[in-house]
C-alpha cells in the first residue's frame, strides 16, 4: 500500500458521505412529519424532537469524519492539504456568522454581511469536494489507474459544471414574487425541483468514485 494515509483519508471521507445519506433521510422525516406531531401549544412534541436532534448530531458526526479523512488525506496529497485548509476557513465563516447573529450589540447588521459569510462556507463545501476527487485522481495517476484519474477528473468537471446550472436553477425561483402569470411561476418552481435531481445525481455519483478509490488505495 504506497498511500496508507490517503487510503484510511477517503476510507473516512466515504463513510462521511453514507452517514450523510442518514443524516439527510431523518431531516427529511422530520420536515414531513414535523408539522403533523407538532403539540396543541405549538411545541414539537418527542418524536419530532427526537428526529430533529438525530439529524443534528449526525450532521455534526458527518463533519468531524470528514475532517477527519481530510487530515489523514493530507499527509499524501497536496490537494488533500488545500481542502483540509480549505475547510478551515469553512468554519472560520460559519461561525463568525453565528456569534455576529447571535450577539446583540451585532445583530443591527446588514443581512449581506451575513450572505456572504453563508456564502464563504458554502463555497468552502463545494471546493473542498473538487479538491478530494482531484486529490484521488493525482493518487491514481501515480499509481497508474488511467481510468480512476479520468474519471476523477471528469467527475470534478460535472460537478462544477451542475454546480454552476444548480446555483442558476436554484434562483429562478426567486423570482416568482415578481411574476403574475400562473403558468410562468410554475415553470419558475420546476427549475428548484431540477436543482435538486442535479445534487442527488452528483452526491450518487461522488458516493460510488470514493468507494472505487477507497478499493484502488488499498492495493
């Protein structure tokens, strides 16, 4: 095994992506039934809690897995490294924008000081993702899988290019406030269920080329 590192790294990363599969399946349980076993004085009752304590425990599992792999990654990839970094400032912007939120003698702030520190961390996901996949190509191209380095780039293209079209999808809909044809808002609104077929399309195919890498590192 020439990368022991990389290898437990994405072994890591693999198994973060899973829990998410998880961690996303009880949020959307939640929001489905959430509003259904709310109590009579508003409050949720202890299914509800339950379900949304469980989603928030395996997101925070999810990420610490994910660092996790991003640290072991770095000690035999300089793209691992820039994600691990990467990452960092990730966190830096979310929780800035937590305690400017939370903090009173801030909370008078205007809102795009808080758009783009969202932003900031939004972005920091995204790119950490190409820095993995282009981080397993490299590996694969040194240890001579032609086909694991093509696809890894292949696939780190897609994404940035469903990236682009997810964000432009994701936005249309916003502008259903200022259209009063019927027929044009719902239109609008299929563009946000095309986004989100876009992120399940690119999660899927993120899950299986992380399990084909975690298979080549081992040898």
């Amino acid at each position: 095994m020439r990368f022991p590192h990389a290898h437990r790294g994405v072994k890591l990363i693999f198994i973060a992506e899973l829990v998410s599969i998880v961690s996303a399946f009880v949020a959307l349980v939640a929001a489905i039934f959430t509003p259904i076993i709310i109590s009579g004085n508003g409050e949720l009752t202890t299914p509800a809690a339950v379900l949304v304590l469980i989603s928030g425990i395996a997101s925070i599992v999810v990420f610490v897995i994910q660092l996790c792999g991003l640290f072991f990654g770095a000690k035999d990839s300089r793209e691992f490294r820039i994600g691990l970094w990467v990452t960092f400032v990730g966190i830096a912007a979310s929780v800035v924008s937590v305690i400017l939120s939370s903090v009173e003698a801030t909370k008078g702030l205007p809102v795009v000081v808080f758009a783009i520190l969202d932003t900031v961390a939004a972005i920091a996901d995204f790119v950490v993702i190409i820095c993995i996949l282009f981080g397993i190509s490299t590996l694969a191209s040194q240890l001579g899988y032609s086909e694991m380095e093509e696809d890894g780039r292949r696939l780190a293209f897609y994404i940035i290019l469903l990236y682009i079209i997810s964000l432009l999808f994701g936005f249309l809909p916003g502008f259903n406030v200022y259209v009063v044809n019927t027929g044009w808002r719902f239109t609008l609104s299929i563009f946000g269920v095309i986004a989100t077929v876009l992120e399940i399309i690119v999660f899927v195919a993120t899950i299986f080329y992380l399990h084909r890498a975690t298979k080549m590192l081992e040898e």
